[in-house]
C-alpha cells in the first residue's frame, strides 16, 4: 500500500453490507501451503509470528459480552448492579470474576433481557 494514498473510511450497517468478491472456491482449494505462501506474499496482511501471537492478549469476556450487549460500562455496571471499577478490572485483566460472578456473566451472555428483569425486579 502506498504511503502517499489517502483513503475513506466507510461504515456500513450490517443489513447493507457490500456483496462478498471472495472467490471462496478457490480458497477452498488451497493446500496448507499455498494459502500459507499467499499470506506470505501479501505486505500488509502478514501471518502472526509466534513471538508476536505471545505478545497479543485477548479481549475480555466480559467486554464481549457488553460490547454484543451494545452498552458502555457504565450501563452494563447498573443495570447488572456490578461495581464499576470491578467491571473495569475485569475488563483490563488486572481481576478475574469469581465462580458466582463467572455465573452471573453466563447467564447475562444466555439472556441478558431476563436478568436485566430479574435485577430490575430486585431493586424495586
């Protein structure tokens, strides 16, 4: 990719996305090897050396959750009546949820509208 090209960011919403040009026949077809020396060939999508895959972290869980959920932390912390530090230090991997709040995120990521019901309910 040239370093003097300007380009355009373009969102699209998931109902009008653009149609797939993959020729998914053909990368079907590719032997380990060949798709292995395809990704070699392209400069701006290199495969991930293992000492950089090391270095990667995942995404919490729990912010995939939310994320999914479309809500900010704040929203998630209460209407889930979790503290939002906690939140937050789950969310950045300095605390891990213990088993009954490890619980609690899987029944929100099961269904969240029955919970956010359930909480709802409580403080009333």
């Amino acid at each position: 990719m040239s370093k003097s090209s300007t380009s355009k960011v373009v969102r699209y919403s998931r109902d009008k996305l653009p149609p797939d040009r993959s020729n998914w026949a053909r990368i079907n077809a590719m032997t380990d090897e060949e798709a292995m020396a395809a990704a070699l060939s392209d400069p701006d999508a290199q495969p991930l050396t293992p000492e950089r895959l090391a270095r990667m972290r995942r995404v919490s869980r729990v912010k995939v959750i939310r994320q999914r959920l479309a809500m900010t932390q704040a929203e998630f912390a209460e209407a889930f009546h979790l503290p939002i530090t906690t939140l937050r230090d789950w969310e950045q991997h300095r605390s891990t949820p213990d088993a009954p709040a490890r619980a609690l995120l899987l029944a929100i990521e099961r269904d969240p509208e029955v919970m956010r019901r359930l909480l709802a309910d409580r403080a009333a």
